[in-house]
C-alpha cells in the first residue's frame, strides 16, 4: 500500500516538474535552477497533502471537540495564510539547499586540513544503515535543538518582540503553527538547516523529518479538547500541553509576573521540558494569547494587527522596543 502511494506520488511529481514547472522555467530562462526546481515542486505537492490531510482531520474534529468557539474566524483565516505561505513556498526547503553547496565547500577545505566532518555515524557506527532507526535518532536530535531555539526566543527582548505574534492568537487553531513573523521563520529555518546538515542529515531525508514535525505541531495547536494522558503526555506533546505554553500569564512569563520565561518549550517531545524543568502539567485547557493584549487594568492593550503585513510592521517595531527594555 504504501510502496503503491509513494509510485503515484512520484509520477504525479514528475508530470507537475515536466508539464508545468520546467516549461515555466525556460520560458523565463531559469534553466540553471532546474535541479532546485524539481525538490521545490516535491515539497510543494508534499504541502498540499498535508493541507488535504489537516482539512480532512483535524478541521472535523475541532467542530466536534473544539475547546472554545472560535469568535475571530477572520484571524484564523490569516493563519490559514501563514500555513500556505510557509508550507507551499519552499521556505525551509530553500534554505537547506542554499546551505548544502556551503557546507560542501566548507567540508572540502576542511578535509584538506585533515579534519574529519562530523555525523551521527561517527558517534554511532550503523545508524544510518536502518532507515527508520536513522529517521527517529535525527528527529530526536533536531528536536533537542528546536526545544533551545524555542526557549531561546522567550528569554531575549528583541526575540520576544517577534514571536510574540505567535502567541498574539486568541483563537488557537490548526492553522497557528505558522502564524510567525517571517524573519523569525528565517532565523529558524537557517539554523535547524545547519543543524541538520552538521549532523549529516541528507536532502531527501530532511523533507520527511520537517514534514512529520509540522504535521504533529499543527494537531498540538489545533482547538480540540485532547490530551494523551498520564503517560502519553510525558511522552509526545498534546494540544492540552501545549495550550498550556500559549496560557495568558503563564506560557510566556515567569512564574506568572511580568518577566520572560513560560513553560512547556518542547516542539515534539517534553522529555526535554522534563530534564531542564520547565515542564508544567495542567489539566485544564487555559485560554490563550498574552497578557499585554488584555484593557487596562489587566493588560497594556497592545495591539499586535489584525492584517499579515500589520502584524509583520509591529513585530518589527517590537523587536525594536523590546531590545531596549529588559522586560516588555
């Protein structure tokens, strides 16, 4: 079955590449990219199954479980944009094969040096030899990295200033995975790129391992009253944990003051949360989005946009506010 899946993906790949994209790219005289072009088409239709398999699962079960009615629907309308721009756009794929050519060039020079390129086959001869072996290892690596770089934006100002608009969504949904500043994206993506070139992660791997983790964090974000239990919650992130990482005064400041920090970091697996003890175990579904939003008294009413490109303008101008205080 799955063996038949991957055939039809592959001939409907290369009609889309040799019908539509190649033709495209010599009429404009882009010939010279066609190789990119071919792994962009690829990550294009993998998004569009992924847009199919959310539509077809996990919107069903936020209108038949949903946590809270959603009151907004045009803000989730924006993080539907979002997911379409981050998961049709080749925008983490682009980064990784801009970055390869580098750290080819880079492994040469140091090759002549005598220095040894490092990969995890180097700490753990064979891994690589079993593919579903090697696939969980790397996803657990680029997981720990991703739980730093996670943490990491809740503790700076200027970082704070944009991934605040992350958790600006009142109406947590699906679709709010990707409701990012695109810088922060960038800054993302280039580093778990480089992250996962060092560790010796291939091209065609890489695709799957950001795929599998998408398709997870979108379910964890989604408005469904879900949780994996005792166990299962220590073990995988559930959308009751991680709404727990959005909660107003808690999932974004420390020990619910005014000061960054927050909880429940984790991007796949809360074992890191766990060792680094910033896991917190609620068994409530807390309503998300920031305190600072709230009237006055309770908050600063800090308008974050209700359009894309408003919402980018104030992540700029945060980022530019926040590096100047030490708490926002």
């Amino acid at each position: 079955m799955i063996h038949t899946l991957v055939e039809w993906f592959s001939e409907l790949h290369g009609w889309l590449f040799q019908t539509v994209v190649q033709p495209l790219l010599y009429m404009l005289t882009l010939g010279d990219i066609t190789e990119e072009a071919f792994d962009g088409t690829e990550w294009f239709l993998l998004g569009l199954f992924e847009l199919a398999i959310l539509f077809a699962v996990l919107r069903p079960l936020e209108a038949w479980i949903p946590v809270k009615k959603i009151v907004d629907p045009g803000a989730r309308r924006i993080d539907f944009v979002y997911t379409c721009i981050h998961r049709l756009g080749a925008f983490t794929l682009a980064v990784f094969f801009v970055l390869d050519p580098l750290f080819d060039a880079i492994a040469g020079e140091l090759r002549l040096l005598g220095v040894v390129h490092f990969n995890l086959e180097t700490l753990w001869p064979g891994v690589t030899d079993i593919p579903l072996v090697a696939f969980l290892v790397y996803l657990v690596v680029l997981d720990f990295f991703d739980y730093w770089y996670h943490r990491a934006s809740h503790q700076f100002g200027w970082w704070w200033g944009l991934h605040s608009l992350h958790h600006s969504q009142t109406d947590m949904n699906l679709w709010s995975d990707n409701r990012n500043h695109l810088l922060d994206d960038l800054l993302r993506d280039i580093y778990m790129a480089i992250i996962a070139l060092v560790i010796g992660v291939e091209p065609s791997q890489y695709l799957l391992l950001v795929v599998a983790s998408r398709m997870q964090q979108s379910l964890q974000h989604a408005n469904v009253r879900i949780h994996f239990g005792a166990i299962g919650e220590r073990l995988l992130v559930s959308p009751r944990y991680h709404r727990t990482h959005h909660a107003i005064g808690i999932g974004h400041e420390s020990r619910g003051k005014e000061s960054l920090g927050g909880c429940n970091f984790a991007v796949l697996f809360p074992v890191w949360d766990i060792v680094f003890r910033t896991a917190r175990f609620d068994n409530e579904f807390a309503d998300t989005g920031i305190r600072d939003q709230l009237p006055p008294p309770e908050g600063k009413g800090r308008d974050y946009g209700r359009r894309f490109w408003e919402q980018q303008w104030l992540g700029l101008k945060r980022m530019r506010s926040f590096s100047r205080t030490k708490t926002p």
